[in-house]
C-alpha cells in the first residue's frame, strides 16, 4: 500500500500574509485590509494596469498592529501562559467571498501549501480565530469552521439576528450588535428635534436590514425618512454612464434644503463614495453650500483616505456624530507603534505596502513604480501621518481584537489549569497539537471575566456580546487634512428605556459652514409660537401644510409639541396653598403680631419718658398704619376678585402714606422743638399736636384724592393674561390706568424722600429724645426698597410681579418697624434703668 502523501496542486493567487511562529496559533482574518481592484472593479478591463493593482486602507494597518501588540504583551508576561508561545497568521478576505473561504481553509490546513482536509508542512495548532470586520466575511467563515468548533471572535458590531447562536454556536462577538445604535439614532433625532433625515445605506445584505429595520422605527417616533439613497459596494469606474447617474442622485440629495441630517450605513469604503460627487464637481472645494450637514454613521464606518484618494479631504464630514465601539486608553500601544520602521517584521506581508502608500515613497526592491515617488528613508514617522490614514489613538476596531486575542489567552490558562490539575503530565503535552482540541476552549471563553490593561472589565453577556455599549463620536476636520475625535457620550446598553443616550452637547462642533449654530432637519419648519399645523393628506405624516395655512390657538388653548392639535391651558395665581404665597402670608402675620407687641408694649408703658416723648398719639397712629401695611399685603395674595383687584392698591397706597406721614410728622416735631427752645423764637406757637394732625392730614388726602381720581377713571379690574406663558393662563389684577398707578407711587416716594432729607438734617440736634437718627436709617431701608422695586417689577409678569410686590410691602414697613421702635423697646424691656428722665439725659 502506498502512503498517503500530499498531492501536488496547481499554483492559485496567495494573499497577503503575517505569520509569526509559536506554539499556539491564532488566526486573524483582516477584513477589508486591502481592496483587490483586479478581481473586482477591474477584473474584465483591458487596461487594468493604468489603475495600479491594488488600494490600500491604511488606517486599518492599525488592526493588525494591535494583534500583534496584544500577542507580544502576552508572550513577555510570565503570568499568563508562563510556559506558552502563542503565534498568529494574519489573512486578508479582499472584500470578496471566494477569497474568504480560501484563506480560511488556509489557516485550517496549511502552513506552506494549500491542500483541503490535508495538513502538509509545518504543522498549526489554531484555538481561535478573530475576525471578521464585515459580518459577511463572519458568516462566510463560520460556514467552514465551525464543523471543527474553533471559537470565532468578530470584532466589528453586526446586524441583530445577523448570526443565530443556536446555528453559529462558536461566536463570541467582541463588540455590542448594531440594535443598540438603531436606538441610539432615535434618542438623537428627538434630543435635537430632527424629524426629516436622509438615510444613504450600502447595497449589501447587511444594508437592506438597515433600510428595513430603522425606518419603521423612525416611522413609530414621528420621524421620517426624507429618502432612502443605497450605495453600491464598490465604485463602478468602468461603468461611466451608471456612475454619473448615481453621482448625480448623490449631488441632488446633497442640495435639499429641508433634509439636513444624513444617517449613513456602511463600511468605510462607503466614505469614498460620498465625496466623490463633491470632488469631482468641485476639485478645487469653492462651493460649500450643499455641504452644511450632519453625518450620523455607524460604528462600522471609519473616516478614511486611500492612497488613491489622499489629495481629497473629509471637509465633508466636519461635525459629523459617529456611534463607535467602546475604545479604552492602552498607553503602552502608542510606544509600540512608535517603534514600527519599515524592516520592523520580516515576515510581515503588509509592512510595505502600508509604508509606501501612507508616506508615498518608495521602499527598496518594491514593485510599485517610482517615477512619480522618491525613496523611502525608514525613519518617517507615524505619527505624522493624518487621522485619515492612520491613527495613534487606539480604535474601537483595534480595542476589540485587543481585547480578543486577551479573551483567548485566559481562557486558554483557565484551561490548562485545569488540566494541570486533573493530570500533571498534560504540561508536558501541550505544545502537541492534538492535545488542544478548540472545542475544550467554549466553557471558558464563555464564563470569562478579567481586567485589561486600560482597567476595564471584560466579559461576555448571555449572548456572548461585549456588552460595553458604543461611544459617540464627534468628528472635527482640519484644512491640513487631519481629524479630531471628541467624545461627548455614550449608549449604555444597561440604562431604562428613554435613558440610553449621555452626552454633553456643549462639547459638539458642528459643520464650520453652520457657524455652530443647531441645524433643523423638518420637512416644514414650525409654525408660530400659538399656531398649529394641518396635516397633508398627500404627503408623509411628518409633512404639513405650509405655514401660512397654519391655525392660530384659541386663547385659552395651546398647541402640543407636534404642532397638530391645541391643548387647554390651566389656570394659576399666587394663592396660599403653593410654598411661594405660605410663606409671605406667614411673613405678613409674624410681621402684624410683632406690631401689635410693640404696641402693647407702649400702651403699657405709656407714661415713662421714652414713651411720652415725640407724641405718644404720632407714635400710636404709626404702629396702627404699619400693622395695617403689613395686612395689607395679604390682600395681593389669593384668586383675584372684582373687590379686592379695586381696593389692593389705592389701601395699600393709602395706609403707606399715612405711615410715611406720621415719620415726616416725626422729624418735623424734632426739629421744631429744637427752634423753639431759643430764646424769643416764634415756633413756640408751632409746638403741640396740631402740626403733626396737620401734616397726617394733608398728606394723606392729596394720596387718597389721587387714588379716588384713579378709580373713577380707570380701576383695576380682574383679568386672563394669555400671552406671557405658553400653557399656562395667569389671572391677575390689570391696574387700570398704569399712569395713575406710577402717579401714587411717585408721591409716596416724594414724602419718604423728604422725611428722609429732614430726618438726615435734624440727626445731630442735640436732646435725649432726639429721634431723628432712627429715623435716618428707616426711611434709608424704605427708599433703598422702593427705588429697586420700579426696575423688578418691570422685568416680571404673573406670578413673580405680585410676589416682588408683596415682598417690597412687607420688606419697607419691617424696615420702619425694626429702626425705629425695636432700640426703644430694647431699652424699656431690658434696660427699665434707663427709662427715666435722668438716665436718658446721662
């Protein structure tokens, strides 16, 4: 019998390839690194080398890299897999489902040839596989590994329902599914009252879920789609005429006024398709005024440039809000890529291409032509290089195969641990192959739980997701061709439903051309503050009628947040039941009570000096007044009526200036007793209780002639103020004629000013009951109140212009009170000693 040997195969077209040895190999499946324009987009043109052979994404180098990364950190850990070399072959899928399937079949059966169901050469040792990007290029793989159960870890989000767990039992996504985002579109259209967006989706399976799922959920929120835009995958060049066909539906999309906000879903290549139609008609980027957009992408578009496009710029996408996956601060991985240089890895299948596409220079030995590229030097610097083409700031994508290979390599000590312990000689065992079947991995990866180097937790829900939920992205561009990611939220997947969405707005810079001001995305615009819209029968639910056709409110109604219906407005007033009126109701009656024991206490005390001097009968009429100031305040509180809308203000006018008059009376009677204790003065004859009567009296009837002529005229009446609040009807006293009003106010303000002035005169006369100096200082607290009352009041309405009121009553006559009865009363109460002719002339 013959042996079984390898047959000899025929030559097939090896892709791209890193392998790095180890005893334990890890596959990875770069999707989307490289776009193969010979099968694809140039496979049956004549003239395919005038389009060079291939394009790369230079920016997704940094996938790699993080593999890479995340296996160098393990292999020089010595707590992890002490005695263990993991090792890894890296594949790219080109985008398309044969090379998938055969790369695939790569990493199963071959280290140096290809041949299916033989292993022939070097020998592999495969426990996982991270990839893909794509959820087709996961699908496709799963298809052929898991017959052997090798645990599969795509580290880019995916449809819901895209992958059924109990079909593809062997997945374990690293990254949250895309049904989050859909309800993280929805909380961001209602936060900023967007209700008319654009959705452009690319023409793949993947997109056709998209444009069936969020629309219907955009229909069940009141938003609707303005139109729906798909995108072919690649870009048919050799189809000229489809081409500017589908440029120009892209162009038209462009100019619409009305639909500022474009949800775009893809893959990043899909961004080369939306600046194509600006570009090519405007290479030198002069007109801007279609451009004024959102962008809202999804985590699976990246904001790239390719070498065959790195002259254009994102200018495009500047604001733009990107959901992307969760990315944690590794610091060590940005040390690591300073590190790479072009002879970094020998074995490194996609160094060079990168290096000179990235820097557009030529490596030595290289294929590509140089007629048109200097040299490369080896010592350019990555981090020179624009956000477009390559980042230093980790990425979701990289983050995730970061915390994959770390997801694998616990599991894969938990395993051997285990092991261990059953069986002391499996460590002697485990660099041979068949003693790590990949299937023994599942339990482990799927109750794993461990901290990462950015100090997070990493772990698997009950549907082996990553569930850390996305970050939202706000991308800022600059003329030098750069990018800046901010970000200023994030979708928790745990949070109650309508609490999905953090984020801080103040930190989004919108599109420079909207001179950061919040675009609106309605099909109309509102209709005017009281006014709502009728529907159109003809168009979509979110479209109205133009706005000249809109409906005024009645006053007593207003219109709902969407315009289409009134709503009846509720009543208020200041009254006692709410906090606001209790407490200056209770503030009025502590006030009053304070009055009435002063009073008491000087009616008790009526025959000591400090009580007898200055007219005991002014004093007794000013605690009288002021206790009726203070009641009178609890007349502007309540629902108002016929009756107390007529009396509030000419009594409160009134009481005030008998109050103001009985202190004027005051500081004249100081000053008069003064004049006429001079030898042969002739105020002597002015000295008694008729000057203080005499002053009451005609000042408090001018007042009161004032307030009759103001209500015989134009009284306060009770009225509805409709207008100050949208929803809320405010029933409060019209003043009647505001003239008369300010004419009271001004005349009371007249006698305060000169009682103050005489007062302030007459502080320094001599004499033990001089009261002058009291007198000062409470009518200094009166004006002080009143001349900052005028401005208030002007500047409230409602509610707050009867509480200012209110508060200015109650604040001026406390201010009398307290200045000048509380000394007196300190000294009667506490100080009786001093109550005496004697020791007040001490």
């Amino acid at each position: 019998m013959n042996a079984l040997k390898c047959p000899e195969v025929d030559p097939f077209p090896v892709p791209h390839e890193w392998y790095q040895p180890g005893d334990v190999l890890i596959g990875g499946m770069a999707s989307h690194m490289i776009y193969a324009f010979r099968e694809h987009l140039f496979y049956e043109h004549p003239s395919q080398e005038l389009y060079g052979l291939s394009d790369l994404i230079t920016k997704f180098y940094q996938h790699l890299l993080s593999l890479a990364f995340a296996v160098k950190e393990i292999n020089e850990n010595q707590e992890i897999l002490p005695n263990i070399t993991l090792g890894f072959h890296i594949h790219d899928s080109y985008y398309d489902a044969r090379m998938t399937y055969r790369t695939t079949l790569d990493l199963l059966f071959k280290s140096d040839r290809f041949m299916p169901n033989y292993k022939c050469g070097l020998q592999t040792n495969i426990v996982a596989i991270i990839g893909g990007l794509a959820s087709e290029t996961s699908s496709h793989m799963a298809e052929i590994v898991e017959f052997y159960k090798i645990p599969q870890l795509p580290y880019g989000s995916f449809p819901p329902k895209e992958f059924h767990i109990s079909k593809f039992s062997s997945f374990y996504f690293m990254a949250p599914n895309e049904c989050l985002v859909y309800i993280g579109f929805i909380r961001l259209l209602q936060h900023f009252g967007w209700k008319w967006v654009g959705l452009f989706a690319v023409k793949n399976e993947s997109g056709e879920h998209f444009l069936k799922k969020l629309p219907e959920m955009l229909s069940q929120h009141g938003i609707c789609p303005a139109f729906i835009q798909r995108i072919p995958p690649l870009l048919p060049l050799d189809e000229i005429h489809t081409f500017n066909d589908i440029l120009k539906s892209f162009y038209i999309h462009f100019a619409d006024i009305k639909a500022n906000v474009f949800i775009l879903y893809g893959e990043s290549y899909t961004l080369i398709w939306m600046i194509s139609p600006i570009f090519l008609s405007d290479p030198e980027d002069k007109l801007n005024a279609s451009l004024r957009k959102v962008w809202i992408t999804t985590s699976q578009v990246d904001f790239i440039l390719t070498a065959n496009v790195k002259t254009w710029n994102l200018k495009l996408f500047d604001g733009a809000i990107s959901f992307q996956i969760h990315s944690g601060e590794i610091l060590a991985f940005k040390e690591f890529l300073k590190s790479i240089k072009p002879l970094w890895r020998q074995r490194d299948g996609f160094l060079k291409g990168f290096w000179e596409q990235a820097f557009d220079c030529s490596l030595s030995n290289s294929e590509r032509p140089t007629m048109d590229m200097g040299k490369c030097s080896g010592e350019e610097n990555l981090h020179s290089l624009p956000g477009p083409l390559f980042e230093m700031q980790m990425t979701g994508h990289s983050y995730s195969i970061y915390n994959g290979i770390y997801a694998v390599a616990h599991s894969l000590q938990a395993l051997l641990s285990k092991k261990s312990s059953q069986n002391k000689i499996w460590v002697n065992k485990i660099p041979e192959a068949q003693d790590l079947p990949p299937f023994k991995l599942h339990p482990f990866l799927q109750s794993i739980s461990f901290n990462n180097s950015a100090g997070e937790t990493v772990s698997f829900n009950e549907n082996m997701e990553i569930a850390e939920g996305f970050d939202i992205i706000n991308m800022i561009t600059f003329s030098n061709k750069s990018i800046q990611r901010v970000k200023f939220g994030r979708l928790d997947p745990n949070a109650a439903d309508g609490n999905e969405l953090i984020m801080n707005e103040n930190l989004i810079a919108w599109h420079k051309d909207l001179n950061q001001v919040l675009p609106v995305s309605l099909c109309n615009q509102y209709c005017h503050p009281g006014s709502w819209k009728r529907q159109s029968e003809e168009k979509s639910f979110c479209c109205y009628d133009y706005t000249e056709d809109c409906f005024k409110c009645p006053e007593d109604q207003y219109p709902n947040q969407e315009q289409d219906r009134c709503l009846n407005k509720t009543m208020s007033s200041l009254s006692f039941e709410e906090p606001l009126g209790i407490s200056l109701a209770s503030a009025a009656v502590s006030f009053s009570f304070m009055t009435i024991s002063v009073l008491g206490i000087f009616l008790k005390r009526r025959d000591t000096p400090i009580v007898k001097a200055n007219n005991r009968d002014l004093t007794y009429t000013l605690l009288i007044a002021l206790l009726l100031c203070f009641l009178s305040s609890l007349l502007f509180l309540g629902q108002p009526g016929k009756v107390t809308c007529f009396l509030r203000q000419p009594a409160f006018s009134i009481i005030f200036s008998v109050a103001v008059s009985c202190v004027l009376a005051k500081t004249i009677t100081v000053v008069v007793a003064f004049m006429a204790t001079k030898p042969g003065s002739s105020m002597r004859k002015w000295v008694g209780k008729r000057l203080a009567l005499s002053i009451i009296l005609s000042c408090s009837f001018l007042q009161t002639g004032l307030c009759i002529l103001w209500l015989a005229t134009s009284p306060p009446f009770p009225e509805l103020d409709m207008n100050s609040l949208t929803e809320i009807m405010i029933l409060q006293c019209n003043e009647g004629s505001i003239f008369m009003f300010y004419c009271v106010l001004a005349y009371l303000g007249f006698l305060a000013i000169a009682s103050f002035i005489v007062a302030f005169l007459a502080r320094n006369l001599p004499g033990s009951f001089n009261e002058a100096k009291f007198i000062t200082f409470s009518m200094l607290v009166f004006c002080s109140v009143w001349i900052s009352f005028v401005p208030t009041y002007l500047s409230t309405n409602g509610k707050a212009m009867v509480a200012v009121e209110i508060f200015s009553i109650l604040s001026s006559s406390a201010g009398l009170l307290g200045c000048i009865f509380f000394p007196k009363c300190f000294i009667i109460v506490l100080k009786p000693e001093l109550n005496t002719k004697k020791g007040l002339i001490k």
